[in-house]
C-alpha cells in the first residue's frame, strides 16, 4: 500500500502526468508551525535544476497545504499537502505504451495494473512524487527538532560513478553520454537511545523499509555494513565507554538489537543510474511481438543521486518522527 | 512490535532462558499438510553443530503445535509452534549484568526497557528466537509450492571473512582466535509477476524489513546493489527480450519499481561477525563505573553467517507468502 | 487515525471551513469506469436539502478526481477525491470558541489537541466529511456490483423520534422547535458466505468499527439486537433450511461466529438527535468562567437521521469491499 | 484476523479442544508486578460454576506465562499467556460434524476453512478463548491503574430475559427448559479525557470493535444508545458545568465526537441466549441431505450472559490501555 508509519502516518497519492501529487499526514502532532516558506529550500534541494547532470525541468513546486493546518499551525487532524503539475507534456508518451522502457516500472506496472495505470510519466511511479516526501520530510524534521534541537539529519551524496570527487563521476557520464549511479549517505546525530523495536520493527527495518520507497535505490547497509561482512569481532565490536553508550568505534552504525545506541546513526544507500539514458537501447515492443531499439527522448537527469540526499533525510526523518512518537519522546502537542 | 506480514501475519515471543520460545501465524490459509518431520531438514540446517565455526550447543528442537493444526492440517485459525528451552545454563549470565557485551543488545534493551528486560543469554534479542522464524518459514515454503512448485527458495553462503572460498575464511577466523563476518545470497527462482506495490510496500522494501529482523544483518542490496552504483545506464537497465519480460542481464535483481518482474529475485545480505568473541574487548561497567576488559566464555558461533542462510530462506519465503496472497495469486483454503 | 481497512484502505481528511474535504482510498482494484455523474444520486441523497427537517445549506458537492484515475478509469493507484467549500460563513463561529456547545465535539477536540484544532463549524469532526465517505461508497458499491449484481445495499429511515410514520416524527419536532433522533436500518442482500474473520476482525467488529465514525451514531444491534437479549434460544436461533445455509428466521441478522451465513446482513443503528437544537440550552463559558444559556443560530438540520441512510450504506459497502478483498471473491483488476 | 490494538496489541489462538487456548500482548510495557495470583480473581468470575444457569464443567485455569516475565514482572518484549484444556471430551462432537448446530459458527467456519476447522467444541470460536481475554484484561487493568488508581473498569448483568430481577430471569428460563438471553453494562469512571481519534478511531469505534469479538454479542449502544433515537435535543444534550467538562446528564455515555470528555464511559452490550438449548431443534444434515431434528446434549450455560461482565470489563479494559498508550498518558516502563 502506500502508506508508511504508525502514529505518524503518511500516505502518498499521485501521478507524474496528473493534475497534481500529494501527501496525507495522520497522527501529526497539534500546534507545529507550518508555512509555505519553511519548504522551499528543501523543495528547491530536490529540484537541483541548477546543477550540472540534473533535468532542466522546473516546476513552481509550492506546497499548497489543504487540510489540518488553521492560523498557520498544525491542527492534529489530518494534513493534507499537494503539488500541482504544471510542467508536462504528455503527448511524449502516448506512444510509448507498447515499448516498457528497461529499468522502468512500465512493464511491471502494466503487468500488475493489467493495463490500466497512468503510464504517462512513469505515472504514479515516478520520481516526481518524491516532491511529496520531501514536504512530509519537513513536518518531521520539525518534530525532531522538538525533542532536540541538536538532532541533526543530514545526507550527501558520497560517490557518483565510482568517484568520490563527484565533479569527475558527473564529468565521465557527460562525456560517456550516458546516465550513472552513486552512493548517498545519510547521518543522524543525536538521537535519543532507544528507538526501534526488537525484532520485526528493528530501527534498520523501519528505515530500509521506507527508503527502498525511493525510486532507484538498490542496496542499503548500516555502519560498516558491507565492510562488516570481511571483519573479525574484535575489530567490528564497538567498545562502550561511558554510561551513555558513547562507543570507541561506531561499526554499528548507531543501531544494536535494532536499537538505537545513542551514537551517529549513519547508513548509506546505493542509487542505480538514471533508467532514462540517452544511449540506444533495446527492448520488447508487445504490438510488434519484436525486440526493437530505441533511445529515451527528452528531460531527464543523468544521475538521479544528485537529487536524493533531500529525499533520503525526508524518509529518515519521516521514520524518526513515528518512532520517536512511539516511544513517547515526544509530544501529541507542541 | 514483534509482528510482521498484512494477511500472512506472524508473530515472535520468547527469550533464551525463558521455558520456550515460539510463534504464532494469523491468516495461514487452511488445508496444509502439517507434521514435525517436515520442520526437521530447516531446523537441523540451522543448528549447524557439525560444521566448524559453529557453536556446538545442542538442541532438540522439536517443533510443538500448539493450536491451529487439526488432523494433520492448518485449520484456518492462528498457527502457534512453541521450541522448549531445555539446555540453558542461565547461571552463566547473572553477572553480567552490569557489563554490557560490545555488539551485542544488552545495552540498548537496557535502557530501552528499564532494567526490567530478561537479559540472560540476550534474552529476546537473542539468535535462538530465529528456530521460530525457520519454522514459520518451512510453512511459508509449502504456500509458495502451491502456486508454482518450481518456485525455489534458496539462500547459500557466498563469503565468510572476505574469502569465497568459506573454508578459507573459518580457516582465518581460527586462526585469528576471532569470530568473522559474511555475506549471504538469496535466489528465488518461478516467482509470479506483480509482486510488491508501488511506494511503500515495495518488494524490496518488505523483504528487507523482514531480513533486517535477522540479527547480525547490516546490509543488504537487490541485483547488482552497491555495483549499481559504479555503472552507468546502458550497462545496468535490463533489456526485455519477450512478452513474459525475460531480461537479458538481471541488474534489477527481478525487482523493478518495486514490483517483481518474472526474472530471479536475487540480493545479498552482509552479517556482522558474530559479537560474542574469544578475544578480549573493553566495555563500560555500570557497577565500577569504570572501564574494563573481559573476554566472552562459553559457547558460541565464530561465524553466524554460517547459520544464516536457512534463517533468510525463512523470512523471504514468509515476506512472499504475504504478497502472494496480497495479490491473490494463491488461495485461502488448500 | 482517520484511516479504516485493510485491503481497501480509505483515508479521510479535511475541516467544514477549510478550502476542501476529500478522502483518499488505497488498493482499489483496476480498471473500475469512475465519472462524476456516478456519484451524483447518492451525493444528492445525502445533502437531503428539500427534505422537512433537513438543512436548507446547499453546496455543489462536485467529487473533484485527483489522482487514481485515468482514462475514466481506476487505475490501481491510490484514488483521491475531493469536494470544495463553497458555502461557508466563518463569522458565525468565531465568538464561540469559549463556548463549547453541548453535544459537540467543541469541547473533547479542545482538549484533544491543545486549542490548536479548527473549531469552526465542527472543523474535522464535522459531519460535512460525510460526503467523502458517500463518495467512497460509491466506489465500494461498484466493487460489490463486480462479485454479484445482485447485491443490495440499501439502508432506510425506520424510526424518528420513536414514531414509524417517518413524518409524524418530523411533524413533532418541528412542533416541540427542537431536534430529534431516530433508527436507520440497513440491509445487505445476496452476500456471499464467508465473510468475516473468526475472533477480533468479526464482521460485526468491522461493520460496527466503520459506523461509529458517523457521527451522531450511539447505538448498533445485528438482527435480532437488543431484543435477543429477552429472548429463548429455541425462539433465537435460525433453523438452518438447505445445503446453502437458507435460515427459517434470521435473528442473527446474517453473521454466525463473526461470519457471515449467506443470509440478509440487517442490521439498524440509533442516531441521536440533531447536537444543533434551537432551543435554549446550558454550558460553561471558559472565558467568563461561568454557565451561561445560549441557543444555536444558524442552518441545521432537525433530524441527521434523515441524511444517514445514504452514509450508513456507503460505510457498510465499503467494510464488505475490504472483506470481500480479503476473502478473494472480488478480484484486484476489473 | 485474531490481532487487536496497534500499542498493547493482543492475538488470541488456540481451540476448545485443543492442547491449549493462549494469547500474545505485544506492546505491553515492561515493569507491571505479574503473579498467577493477581488473575485467579477474574478467571473465576468467568468460570461462573456455582452460578445457578452457567455449566458445571470447572477446568484448572491457571494461566502459565511462557514468555515476557522475569522475575515476576513484565519485561517489555511479547508477554504469552496460555491455559491448557484438560476437561475436554472430543468424543461427544465427532458424529456432529455433518449436523450444523443453529446458531452456532459450524455451518459458517465449515463454509470459511473448507471443512479444515476443528470442528470439537466450537473449535477456535469456542467461549473457552474467553479466558485468554480475561487473562489479557487484567494485565490491562493494571495499566489503567498505573494511570489513576481511581480509573474502575466494572460491568454488571443488568437484565436476564427481559427480567431486571436477575433471579426471576434465570428461574424462567429454568422453567421453559431454554436457554436464554441478557444485557450486560460496563462503567468506566475517572477516564482522563481525549482518548479516542476524530474519524475511523473513534472511542465508540474501538470499543465496539473488541467488544463484538465476544461470542453471543448482537448489540451495542453507549450512554443513552437507542433511547437517543425517541429523544429530542435540548433532553439528550448533556449541558456542560465546569472547566473540566463535568455535564449534568450523561447521555453521551462518556464519549463526544467519538472521544472520552471526562464522564463516565457506559454503555450496554445485548447477549444473544445460549446457542446450545436443551430444546428439541432444527438443522439441515448434509450427510443425509435433508432437514433434522436435534437437541443438544452435554453441559453447557442456560444463560451465557451470566459470564459475560468479566468478558467485558477485559475488553475495556484493553481498548483502554491501547487508548491510553495512544495518547501518551501511560507511560511504557513503570
């Protein structure tokens, strides 16, 4: 389904193509200042139309808030935030429907909807509707900042194509001609201890759940991860030095037993290359019943990485807002 | 909490010196063949006591129904199978308490829940708790064959310490004195198209939530995961080859906007090396307030990974089990 | 939460005088034909505007389609509707905020969210959202018609102010000037058998569950109800006639063990008198400190009753979409 | 499916004659002094064996704690509680299974799991899971006890019968050879105000939904219930007197805009009779293909209500708890 969340609760709607995308927020705590202004520079974060290797496409991407907020304040009910769509041209792909482009929801989707979806876009699968995200990111931004006003959740992109100068990554794919992956790492900092729950609601478990919600997000992996996977025990333990749990090392990556330990909670996403590349590429044409080539017109960004860091911190801050709610850290009531 | 799956729900109690640890299955469609023999080939698989690297206590493990099964058949009603704890030495563990283990849970499930957590041999939080999932997991299987008994769960370990070769990897681990680290893979194979739903219930993002209710999991990646991120575009989409949306290469991992795509589910796992090792580590006493060093006795796994791969089998086939039914590709009564 | 159901999610959001209510579903099956003359009969039903004893506030009530449809169709993605406030006269309200009239949310909803809720004209808990519900039973009607067209629906006024003559009711309330209460009775024919799940999910549970989210509603009893309470059991129990389960009497009202039977699901409601009286009455005035006598101005309706049928009967289509999901008898592609 | 609660959420399992009936409390917080004492008290009440009108069979009931206690208190991860059933004699069923009992759940859960239920006693709907539920609410007593020790959960049998003279009722029914029917009310007083949620969560909601889990249950109705339904506005209004929301009357039963305001919770439940009378019957024999007369033999309650208060008051009980938890006014470690 596409909702996430116990007490905090979100639920997206929307299509790349339609008249607009949006989010609902339940169980947003009573009393948070909300205004158009406090969105925009994450808003325009995720636009990243200035950068080089992102999509010229700009859209206006105000935050039109159309239920539970009243004398700019969050009510308790239910928030409601859209975005409309001003910027598209679906004649682009009324064409497209007999060719699911690789690495594109479009077969699947067709697949699994039997044809009936909005393919227009990619629909309701398009990276469009992290707009979304990023807006319900910024409510809960604000609630962690309730509990601490020195919890810090921040990600960057660390690695574009293999590099982690990322000017050269980006460079090599405009020279490539082609789209290219990255790495994104996310860091929390002082949390409270003991977010997440034992076993099937671990902390790792809530936050990968939403994260793999990002389109082109293929691998996730907390603290030393991978890396963890070549390591003896001694070298991997974190010794704990203090009655707070301040650890020497923090290979754990701030979660154990699925918990958070008070420590940096740092986990870092692998990002595929953008789907849409500009390279010929080949696929399966059900109206033909042949394997054709084609290359993918129009607006697109070469790496999409670029543009996840906002997103990323918007899920992680999402999941933090619900289980600090869960573990009544924090107030219904601000 | 310690509940996972929509319609296919499962949940986990019990702790390592507690009399028995268990689980319960709501919503097991009714009808299926149920006898403690066919429990025995996953459980044994888990327990590991032959091979080397892991740890040799003994148990017999005998699945016990507890409710839900009739004549050798699920019923329909909620599926219980208890494990009784019978080797425990809880002795081990009393004076533990104010020294928390590196690695492992005691910390965090301290302050988590007040002191008032059964904290001998990781109580709850312990490896034991995962006999339920194995055993749920064999039940899942037998859902999976009744929509296609091609499809075939499979996990194996694909490096122990950083070495392929596994022998080599517990050969350095002995060595070493230290417990090691590995990475587990996992192929579905015959898996239904239209699996996963678009935003936040994606394939991916069910099958990690549930995998990173495994301890020791810090990672995980779908496909070609973390390569993803080095590649570009036309080398990582998938071609489609035919109407049925066989791809070419399988970078996607049988997963595309999160829905699954006909081709092999396919994803690694990175396990920590096991936190209980021989050599000795520092830790914070609650008691001395002061920092000391000690070295963990008794029995224990030098490299859990070796045990994980019946464990993964477990949680993806119980995760598929939930979206078969979710998609109503298998019935409700057998 | 203002969400309810499993399969066939919706979630409600808006306030009387904010600019819009609207309700979201998620899992609505594929491919159902969706236009806005479909949900103009029961919309029109609801706003009972030129019925006695209804208030004479008319508003468009044009089901605005947001997202999920496409093509005229559902397209598998979550479906939004919306309904505009035109009609709305703030200044009416805003004195009363230290006035919490008796009957009304005003007072609970204060308290509930600190003062921060939108308190004009009832804001979220006003019965103004009863329009998203009748819009997402239309909906839920359509997924009903798709397992058997023979499936009714229908609910009726059966009581008002304890007088069968529905106008007679009227006639005394209008009469007496004050509001007055009455019993809705609602009937499902030709359901299948099944439905309903055997402990905490009876499909009295979820039926109930779904009704007492409309407001005025204090009251529910399945068949027989209350007066099985004075029964004998030879008196009570439906004789079982057929192979089909075709009962002599239905005292059960359709539902045996939480399931139901394949006979009528009837069932009535008691909805309490209009909270809006004209006549005098007593609360404490928070600002003065004070009990104070004030009466209601303004457009209200005498008897809410006589809106009901319409809700009553979408919230019960949309509580047997969701059973109907989960039990596999309506498939998720149309 | 068997869950209820999304905090201190319970799942019930197990058959009448089965090895054992249990429950699992997930979300219970850790602390709470647990010993088999404190439940003899309510396990009693249920058993109601001296009662003239309820069966003689006495079973043990001495809960067994299998998980989630340590040293005699609740230690925060799943507490499971289970009883065994030794008075069982599944002989008397065998021959019944082609001969649905009216009123009973055999024809509807044959219907359901295909003919795979255990059909012995009722199986999974048998009363006996009663004592599961009682066991759960008197760990749910405890919590609203911690909240305010003047919080008191109490429900009595109110009418017999349509006899209020409980008595006479009984001695009725003892006289007709029938089993008979009864209405049960539940108080709750010094409840805090504001639990319960706007919409789909409403108090009335939850309650009701637990409430109709109860076997024999067929109507609900809070404060004045269907009496509301004869009344005008300015009689069912309950005039508000001071600052804490005190009203004069208490017609709402405790709850505006499905939230508690402060005054006492009461509502009333109709309790169908007995199913199993000793009078002579009629049901349809699927063996034989034709219609039957039958009568019930064994031991069995004349009138289920006279068990049913304890029932209640744990239901209550736990929705409050989870209310309670919801809104943050118990705190998860005592």
């Amino acid at each position: 389904m596409n909702s996430f969340g116990t007490l905090f609760r979100i639920t997206i709607f929307g299509e790349s193509h339609g008249p607009s995308v949006g989010i609902n927020i339940d169980g947003c705590p009573a009393g948070i200042d909300i205004s158009e202004n406090d969105f925009l520079e994450d808003i325009t974060r995720r636009q990243g139309g200035t950068q080089v290797g992102t999509t010229p496409r700009k859209e206006a991407d105000i935050p039109i808030f159309l239920t539970g907020v009243f004398n700019n304040k969050t009510t308790g009910a239910p928030l409601t935030i859209i975005f409309e769509n001003n910027n598209t041209r679906s004649g682009d792909y009324e064409k497209q429907k007999a060719i699911p482009r690789p690495g594109h929801a479009d077969f699947t989707a067709s697949q699994k909807f039997g044809g009936f979806e909005d393919y227009r876009g990619g629909g309701h699968f398009s990276g469009r509707l992290t707009v979304c995200v990023v807006a319900a990111g910024v409510v809960a931004k604000k609630i962690l900042a309730k509990v601490n006003k020195n919890i810090v959740c921040k990600a960057h992109l660390k690695e574009v194509g293999g590099e982690t100068d990322i000017e050269n990554g980006i460079a090599k794919a405009i020279q490539a001609g082609d789209s290219v992956g990255g790495i994104v790492e996310c860091v929390v900092k002082n949390l409270p201890i003991g977010l997440g729950e034992p076993f099937f609601d671990s902390a790792e478990s809530l936050i990968s759940h939403a994260v793999f919600a990002i389109p082109a997000v293929k691998g996730i992996e907390f603290g030393a991860g991978f890396a963890a996977a070549k390591m003896f025990g001694v070298a991997h333990n974190d010794a704990i030095q203090n009655k707070e749990g301040l650890t020497l090392t923090n290979n754990a990556g701030g979660i154990v037993g699925g918990i958070t330990n008070g420590n940096d909670l740092t986990f870092r996403i692998a990002v595929k290359p953008t789907s849409s590349t500009p390279k010929m590429q080949q696929t399966y044409n059900s109206e033909t019943e042949s394997i054709e080539n084609f290359s993918v017109k129009g607006r697109h960004d070469l790496c999409i990485a670029l543009r996840v860091p906002v997103v990323l911190e918007a899920v992680t801050a999402i999941v933090l807002a619900d289980l600090l709610l869960l573990t009544q850290k924090v107030e219904r009531i601000f």
